[in-house]
C-alpha cells in the first residue's frame, strides 16, 4: 500500500529480457537504504518487488502480467521513473490509499502550462472514468492528484509547481503513456452498486 506521495525519483539503468518477463534496475543513491530485498516499491505507480540491491541500485522482476497492463514494458535505459516506499503502519497519509496495483494505461492529450502550473488531461478507457468524480482523487504514474473534471473519456488535473519539479509529470508530452490507478474506494462502491442491480 502507498500513498501517491512520490519520495523520489530514480533512472533505469538496465533493461533485460527474462522469458516473458523482464528484469530492471533502477539507480538511486537514496533508496537502497530506505528499503531490503523483499520490499515493495511504487515504480511509476506500479508495485515491484525488490529482489536485488547493490550499492546504489536496486533491481525488479516484471512479469508478463504486469508488462502487459502497465507502462513498465516501455521503460527503457536512462528512463526517469518515480519512486515511493510502501507505506507502514502509523505513517502520515497525505495523499490517498494507492496499492501499486495499475487499472489502466492513459495518454496526455492535451497540456496547458500557465506559468509555474500545468493543466493536464488524459485519455482513458471509459471503464475506468466510471470509478472517477471530480474533486476524486487518481494515482498517475504513482502520483496521488486531485481530479479536477471527468469527462466519459478522458479526465483533467490540475499540477502544482512542486509536482511539476519532482516527479516525471513535469516532463509529460502530448502521446506519453502513464499508468493510471483509480481510487480503491470507488472501486468498492461501484462493485456494491452493481450486486444490488443483479
């Protein structure tokens, strides 16, 4: 569990092929002594286990699964990728309760950057604009946001100028992927609504 409140940023500095899987190691100076081998780690929103850790690096399995559902199967050498340890009991929750767990792929179809702020709107299946209402929160690529408008579609942010600064969102283009999360309490309410209805 997370809490879309991204710690820091790493680079992906090895990408290799494991059968169906991949294997990817992310560089930080910082992290590896925030976390163990066995950990949890949100990379880019995504749940990865850590299964390596050498110096300052650390390394992920992805399975089939995961590179099928998520962005991870693009990731590529030097890639920026955001970064938040799991969440332990008793810890402050800022943004909202994220499990890592990726519903969707979307894609920025239009930004607006107003100064030190950005206006963000992003396509997504309209499976997952039904789990959404303004004022909601989303994860994007981890990141805990503040759903501003929700259309049948596609859904706005609005991104602070510290957002922008430390997290990859601040370097999101028109046609990039991101992985998007809704929120697991939506998720519960929609599935309660739907039994009653059968």
């Amino acid at each position: 569990m997370f809490t879309g409140l991204v710690q820091t940023t790493g680079t992906i500095c090895t990408v290799e092929n494991a059968g169906s899987g991949r294997n990817l190691v992310i560089r930080n100076a910082n992290l590896p002594q925030m976390v163990k081998v066995g950990d949890s780690v949100s990379v880019n929103g995504c749940c990865l286990t850590v299964v390596k850790i050498e110096e300052d690096t650390f390394a992920f399995e992805a399975g089939p699964e995961t590179l099928q559902r998520t962005t991870c199967g693009a990731l590529k050498r030097d890639d920026c990728v955001n970064l938040e340890c799991s969440l332990c009991v008793g810890d402050s929750l800022g943004g909202h309760f994220v499990t890592g767990h990726i519903d969707g792929v979307g894609e920025l179809h239009l930004r607006e950057d107003d100064d030190e702020w950005s206006i963000c709107s992003f396509r997504v299946p309209r499976s997952l604009t039904t789990q959404m209402i303004s004022k909601g929160s989303i994860a994007v690529d981890g990141v805990s946001l503040t759903l501003v408008e929700v259309q049948p579609e596609h859904f706005t942010v609005q991104l602070i100028p510290h957002t922008l600064s430390h997290t990859t969102l601040g370097d999101l283009s028109p046609g990039d992927k991101v992985n998007i999360e809704t929120d697991i309490l939506a998720k519960y309410v929609q599935k309660s609504i739907q039994a009653e209805r059968e």
